[in-house]
C-alpha cells in the first residue's frame, strides 16, 4: 500500500487539467482592409499581423520590385478578396443648452391707497 504504479496521477502534478471558458466574448482576428492611401490591404496586413503598416507596405514595394507581376497580382486578389472593415463610430454631437434668458425687469404694480372696509 502506498505505492503508486507509473503514470498514476496525485492531486499534486502540475497538470493544471482543462481550463476554463475564458469570460466576455468571443476574441478571433480578423483581416479587413483599413485604411490606406490606395485600398487599405497594407494596412489591413498591418493590423491583423500586429506590424507597422510601413513595414507592410515596404514589403508589398521590394516584393513588386523583385518579385515581379506575382506580388501586384495578388495585391489585387486581396483588394477584391478582402473585406473593407466597417466604418469607425462617429460620436454624436452633443450641443449645450441654450443660456436662460436674461429676466427682463417687469414693472411693480404701484400700491394704491390702502381702503379699510
């Protein structure tokens, strides 16, 4: 008694079992086209690769240079291929309340000759 065959396992190994669900929901990349100054595939590489967007667009320059008509070619697949990510949320333009209007002074109503009755 007391022995354990090999490959028992004890409340005490570091295998810390299934983990749990992580809360909230759901985070998975996803590559859109974003910003750019021709379509936003270089800056959508970017941000799903979580790179400068100039190190992407040197890289698409040297590719084109080198590479020949592959890279363009496939620039444009991407273009077409890839969805355009949703437009940023505008902030709604919150305009302050109009000042009150200055109080205009009325005119006292004279007290008239006090009658007894």
């Amino acid at each position: 008694a007391g022995d354990t065959a090999a490959g028992d396992t004890t409340a005490d190994d570091t295998d810390p079992g299934p983990q749990a669900a992580p809360s909230g929901p759901a985070s998975y990349r996803r590559l859109l086209r974003g910003e750019g100054p021709i379509s936003g595939v270089a800056g959508g590489l970017a941000e799903y690769f979580r790179v400068d967007p100039t190190i992407v667009r040197v890289g698409l320059v040297a590719g084109t240079l080198l590479g020949g008509p592959i890279v363009p070619i496939g620039y444009v697949a991407a273009w077409a291929i890839i969805p355009s990510a949703p437009p940023a949320p505008v902030p709604p333009v919150v305009t302050p309340p109009a000042p009150p209007a200055p109080l205009q002074d009325t005119p006292s109503v004279p007290d008239g000759p006090a009658t007894a009755a």
